[in-house]
C-alpha cells in the first residue's frame, strides 16, 4: 500500500490506477491525513441470477403450516 497526498493523485493518476490493477492499494492523503482508499474494483456477483445460490441458506418451514390467528380472519376455521 502506497500513499500519496493530493496533488500527486491528480498529476499522476494513470500511473496509480496502473498500480491498483496490480492489485496494489493506494491511499490519498490531504494534508498527512489518510482521506481515501482506492483498491481494484470487483463486481459484485449476482446471487439472484445463480440458481440454488440461497439452497440450504434460508429456513422456510415455519412457513410450511399455516398460522391459526390468519386462517381464523379468512373464515377457514370456525
């Protein structure tokens, strides 16, 4: 992880986007004071898209009996 302060971020910011691919953090600092991080980006997976991602991670079988009170409301107890 390098630092740098903000003048040299803005001069040369092409040279440490490079750096940052390289998996490298880079801090940019105003006046010696860390303000930001920058760090390769990495998409965020799509966990609705991947069929099953949620088996096994999700109890739904308290949903599996119906609750008394609602059924009551809806007239199908007596």
């Amino acid at each position: 992880m390098i630092q740098v302060n903000v003048h040299t971020a803005k001069t040369q910011l092409s040279q440490l986007l490079v750096r940052v691919e390289d998996g490298e953090d880079v801090v940019i600092a105003r006046n010696g004071r860390p303000v930001a991080r920058v760090v390769p980006y990495e998409p965020r997976r799509n966990y609705w898209a991947i069929y099953g991602a949620w088996k096994g991670k999700v109890d739904m079988s308290r949903f599996d009996e119906a609750d008394e009170e609602i059924a009551r409301e809806h007239g199908e107890i007596d």
